[in-house]
C-alpha cells in the first residue's frame, strides 16, 4: 500500500491505495469524480486524460503514486464559476454527442490551445486534427470537435 | 418560432457533459456492491470437460464462482433471436441454444463460462485468473467459407451444415430471363467487411436485488431499456416484468451495438440473487471487442443486366451472411428485411430476385450495426451502378439519373413502398457542391504532382422508422414497433415528456422539448424530457434504426394533440368563447376575434384545482399515446467523395466528402448535420481502415485499439452537408430519420472514388494502404 496526497481541483487528496492504483482509478473510485472516462485499456482512446501539473495525461498510463505532491485538474475543476471557453465551444458547436470522450476531448483541447499560444504557433484545422491523434470519438466523425476547439482557441 | 421545429438550438443536455456530470451506468456506485468478472473461454470451438473452482472460491474476497450448470439449474432461460425467418423450403430457421454461462460446449473465443463475484473488481478478475476449466478443442470455423466447406465442424446440432436459414425474397424466373435477355449484364463479387461498433463507452451493469420486496434493479447500458426488461422477463425468467426496474442512464454511443441482451445483464441479476448483494460488471475494452456484437460480414455475388439503352432490368443478388456463434436478439432481420428490400436502391428494377443464407461460425455474434442491412445493400447496388457505367462506358451519374425513381408511392419488387423523394435534386445538389464538372482539372494536376486522383458517388437510399408492427409481425418479428408517449402539463405549467425513445448521443432532450416549444409556443426550458427507466416511462422499444424521429416524436405529436383538445376545452370553459375559436399561440391560450386569453399555466393550474372544469372532465392534464407507424420512412440521398491516392505509398487522402440528403422534415439542422457527420465518419472507416480480423483457428487478432484502426481526427476530412428534403408522407411530421444515412451512403462512395483513381475495380474494403498499392501495381502488370 501507499500514501499517495495530491491536489485535485484545488483541493488535497490523500489517501492509502494499492501500490498498482492508476490515477485514473485514485480519480474515480477514490475520489468518486466520475467526469473522467475509461473507454480502453491500451492508453489509445483519451476518454481519461486530465491535467497534471499543467500538462494533458492520459490518466491511465500513469500511477496514482507517480502524481504524488502534483497538481491534477479534471473535468470537474475545469469550469471557474463560469464555463471555460474550451466547454463553451463544445456547446456552441455541437461538439459532442454521447458526452462519453467529451472530457477528454476537452481537457487535450485546452492543453493543445495552451502549447501553442506558449510557443507562438497557429493552431489551424490540420494541426488541430494531428493534436487530436490520442483522442478517440465514435460520435462526431470529429468535423464539430475540430470547429469546438478551433473557437475556443481564438477565446482563450 | 426560435426555438421550434426547424431551430438550430444548441443542445440542453451538454452541460453535464462538459462539466464532467454526465451519469453512465459504471459511474453508479450501490450500497453493497461487489464486483463480477468472467472466465471466458480462450477457445474458439471446445466441449467444456470440466471446472475447478476450488483455487477461486478459496480466494480473499471471493463471494460466489457461478457457472452454467447452476445457472441453468435455476431455470434461468436461454438467450434468444426474436426474429423468425422462414428458409426457401417453408422451415423454420435452426436457432441453437445460447446459454447466458456455457454449459458444456464454447463456441467463441470470449464465450462467457464461469462469472466471478467479489469485493472487489480486482479480487474478482484475480479469482477468474484461478479458475481451472478444462477443454476438449474441437476443429474451428472462423469464416463463411470454413463453416460451409464439405467436413466442416458441426457447430450446433441443430443447425445441419451451419446453416441458420435458406432464405429468398423476388422473383427468381423472371429475374433470370430479364439477365438471360439483357444486353449488358455487370457481375461482381463483393465483400462486406466485419465491423465493430465501438461506442466509446463499454458496456456495464450493476444489478440490485431488495429481498423483503423481491424486486430487481438493472442499471445498464441499454439502447432500449423496456424491450430488455422483457426480454429478461419473459424469455429468460431472471425476473418477472413487475418485478424488474431497468434504468439506461446516460449512455455513451451504441450504434446497434447496446440493443441487445447480453449474458453480463443476465448473469448479474441472477447473481445478485444468489449473494444478495449488489453486482457491477464493467467491460474492458478488449472485453468489448470479444463480445459485443458485431456488424456486417457478408459475402455476395451480384448480377445486373441493362437493356441496351442502359436501363436496369433485373437484379439478382445472392448473399452468405456470417452469424457469429449465435443468434443475437435481431440478427435475423439484418440480413434478410433491412438488406434484401433495398436491393432496388433509388432505381426502377422491375426484377429484383436475392436469396441469403445465414451461417453458423466460431466467432463473435453478429447482429445490426448502424445502418443494419442498408449499408450491405447500399454497397452492393452502388458499387453495381458505378461498375456498371464504367463497363458499358456511360458516366455514372447519368447512369443513375436515368435509372431513377420518379414517381411516388414507388412499389419495389422487394415488398418496399417509397413514398417521397427527388433523388435527382439530390444529385443535382452534390455534383454542384462537389464541382464535379471540374473534376478533370482537378485530376490534371493531381497527376503532375505524381498523385492519382478520383471521384466518386453513391445514391443511397434506406429504410427507417421501423416500424409498421402488423407489417413486421407478418414477416417474423416478435415484438411490435410502435412507440409511446406521455405528456404531462404539470400544475405550474411545466411540461415533461416521457417517452420510449432513448437517446445516447442523438440530443433528444433537445429536439423532443422542440416538438413540444412549436406546438405549444411554450420556452424550451419549461420542458423536461424523462427517458431510459422502466418505473417512470411505461413502455417503449427504444432507439435503433432512425426510429426515434419518425417513430418517437410522432408518439410524442399524438400525446400533443390529445393534451391541445383538453386545453382547448378548458380555455373555451374558462373564457366562455367557443371551443372552436380558442388557439394557443406564443404560450397563450387565446379566444380569436376577442382580447379574451388566458397564461399557459392558468390552463395548467386550472386543470388540476379543477375548481371550475367543463362539466364531466376529469382533473389533471396528461395524456399518454401509442403510435405505430404506417410504413417505413425512406431517407435517401446523394454522396459524393473525391480522393487522392499516393501511387508511391498507397494511402489514400479524401480530399472532399459531399452528402446531400433527404431527410423530409428537419427539426434541429445542427444534429442532424451531427448525425451526418459521425455516420459518414464510421462509413470512411469501414472504407478504409477497420476490419475485425480473425486467424483460422478463431482468435480475434484485432480486439483491441492497437490493433482495430478507428478513425482517428486525421483520418478523415471535414465534411459538406447539405438537404434537399421532400417530405414524409406517412407520418405527422414528415420526417424520414437521419441516424445512419452517412454510414449507409460513404462506403460505395469512397470506393468508387479510389477504383476510380487506380483504375482497378479489384479491391475490397477496407481498402488500406497496402491493398490499394497491390491493385495499382497489379493493374499496371496487366497492362504491360
């Protein structure tokens, strides 16, 4: 067993998990912030991914002990009283439809827009479908998801 | 009316899908709750030879290790298809048992064989790891061909050969003479590639069972709630109706794939019983792969004759259809009455003769998978047409055009009746959009860049709305396909909709509240839209086959117009005007000709204080309605797709993806372009990157997302949607449903469009890479 203690959307989470708990898990079993999806077991699809110290994870490749003392935000904590641009764009656009890959969608669009308004880079619809590779969608064949997050770039 | 029938309103439902709030079943968490795994049987074909669950039970945490003998000991029924077919000779199909826990043959590698119930998911997958089940394998047939060649292994008894059925529909003399007479007949062998659904999120159950009420709770992941408490009820005697409450909450995309009922759903009630405690089982996704159902898995010959002005005279098709292990819950019907009856496509064929034949083999069960049939039929006739132009050397689209439908109702000979359509304003409008005409510049320049470039397109048409229940009573089905409707007016004035329909991704709780919004002018926040729980909703069939438009809504409209005639009566009473003179526009309920009108919510109230009602009426305002449709619906529609292929490479890049559809009666544009787009998405991928795949002795070697190509953001183009509608003309609305038209319409269109590029006609889907460059090279060999 470890003690594992971190900050999940501002506040501090510690708990005593198995050695093998996967912050996906420590995020939805322990935590019981069931925002953040498992759509597969081979880090393939993105339903997981989530923020650790400011960067996109996927959270099913990554221990919960590995995030001790890190900064994680989920989908949970993405919204600052009002929605994120990020989430507005996905409303705006019909962006999602099940809602299944949504969170991580969202979480690897604001990460994606970040990066690049750091390193100065335009964020066109052919980098923003190459950015998109680790995030699967059945729904939307992506056309709405490429149009959510080209919005919320020009907002953020 | 801003937010009525034709609004692009932005979807209610999203907000708890952005902020993380949505509620699917595995994000439920019970009282008492232990975890199921399942051992599941590694082969593809073996008599089970015995179980030792003596490591498991000894296990830490380990709460029961349950098998199929016990399972069936306690009367638990066999899994079922509920759909008869009749083969050519008058018998019945030959549907074998399906034990939800095999008992003493597998028949599929993931052919559930012992569950597991713990504490813990991890004490119960580590405690599956230790049961000890030991097999006889017997000789596999993973395929069509392997399961009817002479010696193949027998895969249920009752099945001689592993034929399920010999089924024909047509005219076989006439359709023979019409090809014995053409003047050009086009013959093709088409394959139709094994597919799986994918909905994102896996399936999952958590079942409760409350001994002092005896009563069960199912929470799954369930396209059609009711139809699986019925089926749970009366065919597998987990639980009488009464006694089993079936919640589908948020849903994470089915796509065919959550219609059924599985053995999980099965074996989890049960088991709930048998440990009193609460069970949730949750797929992996390889889990998913191994065991939800799959789609497609055809193979055809296909005969065409043209007389020698180019018009089609008679179609003969003849198809084997590969039905997995057993016979899932609609299987039956895909393959014969979603397929067969569209054969005639958007064409004038006076002679349409198909026979299919329905296989047993060592592999996951196949049923219908979006689009069901339609896209099967939908390839066969478009890829037919567009061979067929090249070979008598007319161009494709006048092929079509002249070919088409023109006047409507059109009876086809294969039991169809379209009742709408303009299939050439259709094909107008995408070879517009597509700039068609200036396609050989385009090519031009494509090839001075060393790149071939092609167009192509497909005229899909399908059926949907289904369906008339008298109709497919007479052809087999065993349930009717109506569906129902609640309408509450609460005392305030709110509104909540209960209905049958349930939605996983479509945005009911949108476009259902704008059905509502238009008739009444009330706002689209007044109104509450309750799906996907037994004890709430009274009955329904659920969501599947564009239904819940045409079907749904138009339950919904017949509730309305019964809820309008009350509000009336009690307006015309309140106002003292009239009843014939009393409208509701804009919320209001107004006497025309005065300045007499009362709030919508003062109908309301008035109802339900009934202080001062119309003498006889009874209080209250909620009417309830079954509606069942007059026939099918017919969206159709015109694709067009035009690619670039790498001749150095093979890959193919789609350039352009043009859909012009016909969907009658819009009510939200910006879903129904949604719908459009995650169709044609699914279609590219069945195009050109996904296959299940399995080795000869039946294991899967695709079942996982590192190994089945989804279509990623980059695989596939942004897409051109447009309509050109026609209105239903059997149903309230006018709406045909628009749920799987892209996955019926792209797949012939992006084959077309990379034959038309490599000058090889020779090549199946999905046509990857290495396929494409195999049918340039080999048709640059015949030619030199």
């Amino acid at each position: 067993m470890t003690t594992v203690s971190m900050t999940v959307n501002g506040k501090v989470a510690a708990a005593v998990v198995e050695d093998r708990t996967l912050l996906v898990d420590f995020i939805r079993e322990h935590l019981r912030l069931t925002g953040t999806h498992v759509g597969c077991d081979t880090s393939q699809c993105g339903a997981c991914v989530v923020h650790v110290n400011g960067k996109a994870v996927k959270s099913c490749t990554m221990l919960a002990a590995a995030a001790d003392g890190a900064e994680v935000t989920t989908i949970e904590g993405v919204a600052n009283g009002d929605l994120h641009p990020m989430q507005k764009a996905f409303n705006d656009n019909h962006g999602l439809q099940c809602g299944f890959c949504t969170p991580g969608m969202i979480m690897t669009g604001i990460d994606m827009v970040n990066r690049y308004k750091a390193e100065g880079k335009t964020l066109d619809e052919k980098a923003i479908r190459h950015e998109l590779e680790g995030n699967i969608c059945r729904c939307t064949g992506y056309h709405n998801i490429v149009k959510s997050i080209s919005q919320a770039a020009g907002e953020m | 009316m801003s937010e009525g029938i034709g609004a692009a309103v932005k979807r209610k439902e999203d907000k708890r899908f952005i902020t993380g709030a949505g509620r699917y079943t595995d994000d439920i968490r019970l009282e008492n709750q232990a975890y199921a795994a399942f051992v599941r049987s590694p082969h593809a074909h073996a008599k089970v030879t015995g179980i030792d669950k003596s490591a498991a039970e000894a296990m830490e945490g380990v709460l029961a290790v349950l098998d199929g003998k016990q399972l069936t000991g306690d009367g638990i029924g066999n899994i079922i298809c509920g759909w008869a077919i009749t083969s050519k000779d008058g018998s019945p199909m030959n549907m074998g048992a399906w034990s939800a826990l095999a008992t003493d043959k597998v028949r599929y590698v993931g052919d559930a064989v012992v569950a597991v119930i713990a504490e813990t998911k991890a004490q119960a997958l580590a405690a599956a790891e230790a049961v000890d089940v030991s097999y006889e394998e017997l000789p596999v047939a993973a395929n069509i061909g392997a399961a009817l060649a002479d010696g193949a292994p027998q895969i249920h008894d009752n099945a001689p050969g592993n034929v399920i059925y010999d089924w024909e529909i047509g005219e076989l003399q006439a359709t023979d003479d019409a090809i014995a007479g053409a003047a050009h007949v086009t013959e093709m062998d088409i394959t139709n590639n094994r597919l799986s659904p994918n909905a994102m999120e896996p399936r999952s159950a958590i079942t409760k069972y409350d001994a002092a009420e005896d009563h069960y709770t199912l929470y799954t992941t369930s396209q059609n709630p009711h139809v699986a408490r019925l089926v749970l009820s009366a065919f597998y005697q987990v639980a009488p109706e009464h006694k089993l409450r079936v919640i589908a909450p948020d849903v994470g995309g089915g796509f065919g794939s959550k219609i059924y009922i599985y053995p999980e759903e099965i074996v989890c009630l049960w088991a709930a019983l048998k440990t009193k405690r609460s069970i949730k089982w949750t797929a992996d996704r390889t889990e998913a792969f191994l065991t939800d159902a799959h789609g497609r898995d055809h193979v055809t010959n296909a005969k065409m004759g043209f007389d020698a002005d180019g018009n089609i005279v008679g179609f003969k098709v003849s198809t084997k259809a590969n039905f997995g292990a057993y016979m899932s819950l609609f299987s039956s019907a895909v393959p014969t009455y979603l397929y067969a009856t569209l054969l005639s496509g958007t064409y004038n064929i006076p002679n349409i003769y198909a026979e299919v034949l329905a296989v047993y083999s060592n592999t996951v069960p196949v049923d219908a998978y979006r689009g069901a049939g339609r896209p099967e039929a939908s390839y066969v006739v478009e890829r037919m047409m567009e061979t067929a132009a090249r070979e008598m050397g007319k161009d494709p689209a006048e092929l079509r055009r002249q070919n088409f439908v023109r006047e409507f109702p059109h009876q086809t000979p294969v039991i169809m009746n379209y009742d709408s359509g303009d299939f050439e304003g259709n094909l107008n409008q995408a070879m517009e959009a597509a700039d068609w005409a200036g396609f050989e510049g385009r090519k031009a320049q494509s090839a001075a860049n060393g790149k071939l470039r092609g167009i192509g397109m497909a005229c899909y048409i399908e059926a949907c709305g289904i369906a008339p229940s008298a109709a497919v009573g007479s052809l087999g089905a065993g349930v009717g396909l109506w569906e129902s409707a609640e309408v509450r007016v609460n005392p305030v004035g709110t509104i909540e909709i209960l209905t049958g329909s349930h939605s996983h991704g479509q945005g009911h709780e949108t476009t259902f509240a704008q059905v509502v919004a238009d008739r009444f002018g009330v706002p689209l926040d007044s109104i509450q839209i309750v799906h996907g729980d037994t004890d709430k909703v009274q009955f329904g069939m659920g969501t599947y086959g564009s239904r819940s438009g045409p079907v749904g809504m138009s339950a919904i409209v017949k509730a309305l117009d019964k809820v309008e005639a009350k509000v009336k009566k009690i307006g015309a009473h309140l106002l003292e005007e009239p009843e014939e003179n009393i409208v509701i526009e804009e919320g209001t309920v107004k006497a025309t000709g005065t300045n007499k009108a009362l709030g919508w919510h003062e109908i309301g109230l008035a109802a339900y204080t009934a202080h001062n009602l119309p003498p006889d009426m009874e209080p209250g305002l909620k009417e309830g309605a079954f509606y069942d449709p007059l026939n099918f619906t017919f969206p159709m529609g015109c694709f067009i797709c035009e690619v670039e292929v790498d001749p150095e490479t093979g890959k193919t890049e789609i350039l352009k993806f043009v859909a012009s559809d016909d969907f009658g009666v819009i009510i939200n544009p910006m879903i129904v372009e949604g719908q459009v787009h995650g169709g044609i998405a699914q279609g590219v991928g069945q195009a050109l990157l996904e296959e299940v795949v399995y080795d000869a002795d039946g294991q899967q070697l695709s079942a996982s997302y590192m190994d089945y190509t989804m279509p990623r953001a980059d695989d596939v183009p942004s897409y051109d949607v447009l309509h050109h509608n026609t209105k239903c003309t059997t149903n309230p609305l006018g709406m045909k449903g628009c749920g799987e038209a892209g996955a019926i319409g792209s797949p012939p269109a992006v084959i077309n469009a990379i034959t038309n590029a490599i000058g090889n006609n020779d090549i199946s889907m999905p046509a990857t890479p290495a396929k494409v460059w195999a049918a340039i090279n080999s048709a640059k060999m015949a030619a030199e």
